[in-house]
C-alpha cells in the first residue's frame, strides 16, 4: 500500500495510507490529521487545505488550477511548493510523498 507522510508545524509526522483518487485534503481529515481544516469541504473556495509539497514530489501532484493560485495567494505562508490539499488526488504515484502543513490556516 502505498503512503503518503503529512509533517506537523512543529515536527510531527503522520504517515497514512493512500486511497487512489481520493483527494489529499480527504486523506488527511479521514486519518485525524490535524492542521487541514477544510472549511469550504473541497470546494477551491477556502485555502484552509494548505500544504507545501516536499522536493521533487511537487511534479507528481499536477498542476495548480487559476483558482487555486489566486487563493494560494491569499495564504500567508505561501511557498513555492505549496498546493491546496483539496485539488491534488492522490495516486499510487506519490508513494513516500512528504507533505508539510503550514503553521496556520488562513
Ligand atoms: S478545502 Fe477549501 S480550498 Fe481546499
């Protein structure tokens, strides 16, 4: 099976399994990864879904969609990596993947 591993602000990690094509954002809340709080449930409409995708794995998540950048733009721990949990679904693909979450949520 493969895994995806979610780091806290502050160092925690949380590794969890990955169900194909669910979303990022839903693997999260469905393992109680806490720090994705997900007000909009998926709707790009929020941005409180924020992750920085570690390295290399950036490429294995797609790309950011004109609406996901404009409320990336509104994170304000912004990085040049970072992806609405909501918009990128999971693959056997991002096995070992490493997401960071953001101190705060907007
Ligand atoms: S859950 Fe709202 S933008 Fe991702």
């Amino acid at each position: 099976m493969a895994s995806i591993t979610f780091i806290e602000h502050d160092g925690t990690e949380h590794a969890v399994e990955i169900e194909p094509g669910k979303s990022l954002m839903q693997t999260a809340i469905d393992n109680g990864v806490p720090g994705i709080d997900a007000d909009c449930g998926g709707e790009c409409a929020c941005g409180t879904c924020h992750v920085i995708v570690e390295g290399k794995w950036i490429s294995t998540t797609g790309s950011a969609s004109e609406d996901e950048l404009q409320m990336l733009d509104l994170t304000p721990e912004r990085d040049d990596n970072s992806r609405l949990a909501c918009q990128i679904n999971t693959s056997e693909a991002m096995d070992g993947m490493v997401a960071r979450l953001p101190e705060f949520q907007m």
